[in-house]
C-alpha cells in the first residue's frame, strides 16, 4: 500500500502534528501518494464557525503551505490538496465554489452528523435506534454520491445503529448498490481501527461485499504516526478477504 488521501493536521483543532511531518511518516512508510483533506470550514448562517474544523481564517494558510512542501517533496511524492466534507445542501455550494477558488483538487465525504448540525445537532457516532435518522444518514449520504464530486465515502459504517437489523440492512444496502453503480468507492477507515472505534463495522462490509461495492483504504490520520499507519492494514485485508470485497487499491482522484 503507497498511497493516502485522507489526513487531518492541526489545523482542525482535534489533531496534532505539522505538514511536513506528516509527509515525512508517510515517506519512512513508503507511502508516496499522499492527500490532505483537512475538515472543510463551515461558517453558519449567523457567522460562526465549528470548532472541529480548519478555521475560516486559515484557509489560504492550509493551501499555501502545502503548496510549498508540494515543490519541496516533488521528486519524492505525489501531494494533493483537498478537503473532508459533510454534505449539507444548505451550504454546499458555497463551499464547493470556494474550494475550487483556493484551488482545491479533491474531495471526500464524511458525514459525521446526521443532518445539518447548525439545527439538529446529532452525531453519526452516538449510539442509536432512531430509523428515521438512519434513512436520513442514507439519503444524504446518497445524494452526495449522485453529485459526482466526492473521490470516495470516509467511513460509510460510521451510522451507530441499534434498532432492527433487518431495517439498518435495508438501508445500507442502499448505500452499497448506489456505490457500486456510480462507482464511488467506500473506505475502510484506519482510524477506526487502530483506536478500536465501533468501525469497521461488519454486518456493513458483509453487506458490501455482497452488492460488490469498490473498496479503498484511508488511514484518517489525526497524528504524525497516523500518516504511516501500516499496522492496521492486516486487519483491512481480512475484512477483504472474509467478505470478498472489491478492493480496488487506490481510489481514482476525482478532481475538482
């Protein structure tokens, strides 16, 4: 495995670590395609901005500095820039003209809440029985892939359901065909793995390997030691091999 599209850094203000420390992990490593996709900023309607994301104010700051390390490293390693990304219609499209302005190549999805958090909120990683915030999460996540825009979806099995199995197998069943027809990857998130998070989650990739959804690996780095995160990789495959999933290595880049 040589590549990584997704990594966080201190900017996001639940991370630690520099730019080029990251790089460096991932180089010791041998990973030599490596993508940041810092938490896209978010300024709500009333002019504030989360505290888990890359602040307003240092946008240029996050693509000027990468930019620079991209033409130091250029003969060692394939840089991109992009961002993480919660679908929210209300505000998309202002965030994707302005990361296509900062000069943005790609991007992925993660939705971490449920709806928009401006109103309602409540977090995919809460434990939950609530059906109708489970098709939420699927129709959202859904509507996202059917832009075209996202290279792949960030931990798709995030949703932390604990209703009926029959009606979160309906539902994320409906993720994975969607995936498998637009072709839009699903990652098997390292993070989740290596902090023992309740994903990976099983019943999912059971399901995905049954739809034969595309499957890529992200390390979801939140540390320096995080951009090198080999040792999880054992316990990615065998989730491929046990339920036959479609890994496809590295995702195709959709650019911006």
């Amino acid at each position: 495995m040589n590549y990584n599209y997704h990594t966080h850094t201190a900017r996001c203000r639940h991370a630690s670590g520099t730019e080029r420390g990251y790089i460096e992990k991932a180089l010791a490593a041998g990973i030599t395609k490596i993508g940041f996709s810092e938490h896209i900023p978010l300024e709500f309607a009333d002019g504030h901005d989360t505290a888990h994301r890359l602040p307003v104010a240092e946008e240029t700051l996050y693509f000027d500095t990468l930019r620079a390390l991209r033409e130091e490293y250029r003969d060692r390693a394939e840089i991109l820039i992009g961002y993480e990304v919660e679908y929210y219609p209300l505000y998309f499209k202002e965030q994707l003209r302005r990361a296509r302005e900062l000069g943005a190549e790609y991007l992925i999805l993660g939705q971490h809440y449920i709806r928009n958090e401006e109103f309602y909120e409540v977090s995919t990683y809460a434990l939950s029985d609530s059906v109708e915030d489970l098709i939420c999460y699927t129709d959202t996540v859904i509507e996202a892939m059917k832009t075209g825009l996202f290279t792949y979806v960030a931990h798709p099995d995030v949703f932390s359901f604990t209703g009926d199995a029959a009606i979160y197998d309906r539902e994320m069943r409906r993720i994975c065909e969607t995936a498998t027809e637009l072709n839009v990857p699903l990652e098997i998130n390292f993070y989740g793995i290596r902090s023992g998070r309740r994903y990976p989650e099983e019943r999912f990739w059971k399901i995905a390997g049954k739809c034969g959804s595309p499957v890529t690996f992200g390390f979801d780095a939140h540390d320096e030691a995080g951009a090198a995160d080999l040792a999880s990789l054992p316990r990615a495959m065998e989730l491929v091999e046990k339920y036959n999933l479609n890994y496809i290595g590295a995702p195709k880049i959709i650019y911006l």
